[in-house]
C-alpha cells in the first residue's frame, strides 16, 4: 500500500491548522465548559498513554515491577520532587523488583 498520499495530506492538514489557529483564536469563543472538557480530556489520553505503556508489552501483562515503579514516579511527582529524582527512583525501584523476581 502506497502512504505517500495520506503522509502528504496529513502534513498538509496539520499545517494548514497550526496556521489558521491563531488566526481564528480572537474569532472564535470557547465555553468554559468545553475548555475544562478539553483540559480534562488531555490528562485522561495521558494516562490512558501510561497505562498501556505500564500494563502491557504486546498483547501480554508487563508484570508487577514496571506498575510499580510507575507508582513511585506518581507520587514523587505529586511530592513535586525534582525530575532526576523521579527517573532514578522509578527505574531504581523498577528494576530492584525485577532483581528480586517479581517480574
């Protein structure tokens, strides 16, 4: 199958509204409602994104420790610690659990 036609008209497309957005941005009104919406359907793709990267590899279960080490990221994030932190301690945490077999 060819994709050059839909990778064309896709990058068209994504031009063509990075470029009309701000240009419609002092036409158009959003509710307050549809932006509250709209921020809260940005967090639920995102987390929907980390649990499927968390949970699975191909169509199996990942194992305990990747979840885990997802969790202790969760809450050190929610502690505001710094990012280094949070990535030392997510695959610290991630990998000692593998270390000791659960998987």
């Amino acid at each position: 199958m060819n994709l050059t036609i839909p990778l064309i008209a896709l990058a068209v497309g994504t031009f063509a509204l990075r470029l009309v957005g701000p240009a419609l941005r002092s036409r158009i009104t959003i509710s307050p409602r549809i932006d509250r919406v709209m921020a809260t359907s940005v967090a639920v793709v995102f987390v929907a994104l980390i649990a499927t990267s968390t949970l699975l590899v191909g169509k199996d279960f990942a194992g305990f420790a990747a979840p885990i080490g997802v969790t202790v990221a969760g809450i050190l994030a929610w502690r505001k610690a710094p990012f280094v932190v949070i990535v030392i301690a997510a695959a610290a945490t991630t990998a000692a659990l593998r270390r000791f077999g659960i998987a």
